[in-house]
C-alpha cells in the first residue's frame, strides 16, 4: 500500500514550506526514521522524516520549489519502483496520486492518515524553538560560520549582503529576518576598497529613562478588578500601555512584542495586546521578531539592563515600593529620537494617569 508524504506545517503560520533538497533518491530503500528531506521556514531549516519504511516511489517537487502545506510531496511504497521512473514529477501530478486512495478500504485510509499525523510528529521541534531563542555561545562568535535564519541568509545571499557585518557590530546571534534593514544599512555604510581596509558601521545606541508613580496605576487595577469581577494584573496594563504608545509614536499599522525576564529569558509574546481587553489578552503560541522586547523587572532588584548591541528596542520596567522606573534603548538604525521621546513620554503619562490609556 503506497504511504503519501505531506509537505508538513512547521509553524502556527506557516502556508508553504520550502524544499531545500531531498536527502533520498527514486528508487532508494528508506525506513521510516531516515530522513528523507530538508525543509525551511522562516526560523530554521528542518530535517522531515520518511515516516514509513518501503522504498521512494516518487518525488513531486525539486529544492528550491514552495509547496502548499498539507500537499502530497512523496511517495513511498512497498516494492523497488523501475530504474525508468528515477525522476522528479511535477507536482500537478499529485492529482493522480491522491486518486488512487480510491481503491483503498476507509479502514485502511484512517491508518494512513494516521501515519502521516505520526510522521509529522517525530519531527523535532524542540531543536527549531532552541535555535530560534537561544543566545549565542562564546565560541559561535568566534566561529566561521554566522549564526543566521535560512531566510535571512537567503535573503542576504540574493543581495549581496555579508552577514559578518552584523556580528561586527556586537550584536548577539542568531540573527533573523527583522535584522534585514539593519543589515541593508551597514551594508551601504562600508567602505572596502584594495587601499582602504573595510571598516564596519556601528549603530550608535540611544538610552531614555524616566520615573513615574505607582499610585494611580494600584488604585485603577484595584477599581477595575472591582467593576469587572475578574483579576486585571498591572502587567496587562502597562503592556496594553506600552503597546498603544509604542504603534503611536512609530506610526506602525501592527505590533509584536516579546517579554523578557530579569535573567533575559523571553517568557511571552503578544501581538497588538493593547487591541484586547485587560483580562483577556493571549500570548502568542511561538515567538516572533518583535518591534519592542519588554524585560520585565518588576520582581527584580535590577533597575535596568543596558547591553553593548541590540536587535529591537528594549524597554526595562522596574517597580520600586512607590515609583515605576522606566529605561528605553534603541539604536539609530530603527527608529529617530524624537519618535523615541514620544513613546517614552506618551507611556509614563498613561502610567501616572490610566484614565489616559483608555482614551
């Protein structure tokens, strides 16, 4: 009974995935754990298992082509296919494919499906999300090869962009698509001539502070839990706070930020939080490249982080008994000081007054 191979969903967004290159041939013996492709996404490269054992009838796609999620990509079945048939067919042929599920038992088509839900399974996704959120060590620094997402590097490959001026400027690795402008940036700063030796442009980081009181922030949560009947967290607000000022000052159509802890570790991740209610605001199932990384030290004896490089703007926010201590880095490459003031201002008005950030 043939086994279909379905182009799998590696991510809560994702519609298509990228073939990078088949790892078995027409023709080859495969067992079900043998890797049998590679396939990108916007974060990482991934290895797709076979998910049968038998032998690779027929292939439906090349490396390099993007396949709808959920298509027929392979075929696996029990007997050696002929030599003759050793080629790649093109992907309209799946039509044919799916309509030989015709001669099989509903019984037998629930087992099928059933394999296919398994295959994507096993693949590994804990390696994808430790790829995409770990920091980098002291010895990839240092090492040949720049830690980058196979789209940003795609991208950088097409426009002639070398991804070691990223690294040159501090900042840490890996790096991803969001990086692409800053990159573009340095890219054209660069001066490599055969008598000038290159020399990298590094952005010049901007750092606002401020200190609001906490008074009118406790009594509001404090009136609007009452009102309400659920629990509405400080957290909520100021992220709703935040949030609002932030596409405001920046005149962005959407928002995406990610929350830090005060020992870095990103914790959660909220698109637009600011368009929902207090009480029901949901994190984002993965992480994405975010306008704004909000370390959140309020449970922390740290007033601030200030690091040497950064890759999206951070806001610290540190609680004392009586006051909110707020810290804004930036660089000059994402956004100007003046839009900078604007959020830090139009934020520590809406902490000290919360009616405001109704309005």
């Amino acid at each position: 009974m043939p086994f279909e191979v379905i182009m799998p969903a590696l991510g809560m967004a994702q519609d298509t995935g990228r073939l990078v290159s088949w790892l078995k041939k027409v023709g080859e013996a495969v067992d079900e754990s043998d890797v049998l492709m590679e396939v990108e996404t916007d974060k990482t490269t991934m290895e797709v298992p076979a998910g049968a054992s038998g032998f690779v009838s027929e292939l439906f796609a090349s490396a390099g082509d993007d396949v709808p999620v959920g298509n027929v990509i392979a075929i696996i079945t029990n007997d050696k296919p002929a030599i003759g048939n050793a080629s790649v067919a093109p992907i309209e042929h799946k039509k044919n494919v799916i309509s030989s599920k015709s001669s099989i038992t509903e019984q037998e088509a629930q087992i099928l499906d059933l394999k296919k839900e398994i295959s994507v399974s096993k693949i590994d996704l804990k390696k994808s999300v430790k790829e995409f959120i770990a920091p980098a060590s002291v010895d990839s620094l240092t090492s040949h090869k720049v830690l980058a997402s196979p789209k940003l590097r795609r991208l950088a490959n097409e426009s002639g962009y070398d991804l070691k001026r990223l690294r040159a400027t501090g900042l840490q690795e890996p790096y991803h698509v969001s990086e692409i402008e800053q990159l573009k940036h340095l890219s054209v700063m660069t001066l490599d001539t055969p008598d000038t030796p290159a020399q990298s442009y590094v952005p010049s980081k901007s750092y606002l502070q401020a200190k609001v009181p906490s008074a009118q922030m406790d009594e509001f949560v404090e009136r609007m839990s009452a009102e309400a009947g659920q629990k509405i967290t400080l957290k909520s607000l100021w992220l709703s706070f935040a949030s609002s000022s932030f596409q405001n000052a920046f005149n962005l159509a959407g928002f995406t930020v990610n929350i830090k802890n005060e020992i870095g570790q990103f914790t959660d991740a909220y698109e637009n939080p600011n368009l929902y209610g207090l009480a029901s605001q949901q994190s984002l199932d993965e992480f994405q490249s975010p306008n704004l990384v909000i370390r959140d030290l309020t449970c922390s004896y740290m007033s601030n982080v200030n690091v040497s490089a950064i890759s999206a703007a951070e806001l610290c926010i540190h609680r004392t008994l009586n006051t909110y201590e707020l810290s804004f880095a930036f660089n000059n490459t994402q956004f100007e000081s003046e839009q900078a003031l604007k959020f830090i201002d139009k934020f520590s008005k809406k902490l000290a007054n919360p009616l405001l950030g109704l309005i």
